[in-house]
C-alpha cells in the first residue's frame, strides 16, 4: 500500500513538472486535483499498462523497447479524457508529457527505493 501512495504522490509532481515545462499541457485545478490525477494515472499504469505491453510485446520487441513510449502515451491520453481539469492540446505535448512523466516517476520511485535499502541494511 505505501508503495502505491508513494505511486500516486510521484505521478502527481510529475504532472506538475511536466505542466510547467510542457506548453502545450494546460492544468486548471489545485493540489487536490493534481492528486485526482495521480490517482487516475496510478490505477491506469496498474491495470491498463500490463495488459497493452502484453498485446504489444511483438512491436516492444521489434522497435526495442520504444514502442513503450507509446503505450504510455495512450495512457496518459486516456487520462486527458477521463479527468477535466487537465488538458493535453497537441501530439508533441503527449510526447513530451510522457517523457517528463517517465523520468520524473523514475527518479522520485528510484530515490525511495535507494533510501529504503540503506535503512533497511
């Protein structure tokens, strides 16, 4: 369970960062709502991304992992639609927003999992 709070509080700062470096990402809402997001960003990650990777693996495999990118791109279009607060107006903001959102869950998900081993030794 904490690791799907740390989940949902990591895409939550990564929407954030990536709506203050994206342009074409536009979110009207306060923190509360970014949470919303996090919320629906987690769950979509939890349940709808293994079943993509599951149906693509053969284009995974042959584009070497880049294929993935678009998945999450589905995803967070996915999102766009299911929340109201934020909008995504281009294709190069779903791009951009995908990698923002990528690096920024790998670097706050990483630096927790360091943390957690050094306590743990």
């Amino acid at each position: 369970m904490t690791k799907f709070i740390l989940r949902i509080i990591a895409n939550a700062l990564a929407i954030f960062v990536a709506v203050q470096l994206v342009n074409e990402i536009t979110f009207g809402g306060d923190i509360v709502d970014y949470l919303i997001v996090g919320v629906v960003l987690a769950l979509a990650n939890t349940f709808i991304r293994p079943i993509l990777k599951i149906v693509s693996a053969p284009l995974i495999f042959i584009t070497l992992g880049l294929f993935i990118i678009v998945i999450n791109g589905i995803i967070l279009f996915a999102v766009d639609w299911f929340v109201p607060t934020l909008e995504i107006t281009s294709f190069m903001g779903y791009v951009w927003g995908t990698i923002i959102i990528a690096v920024a869950n790998a670097i706050i998900v990483g630096s927790f999992k360091k943390h957690k081993r050094l306590d743990t030794e």
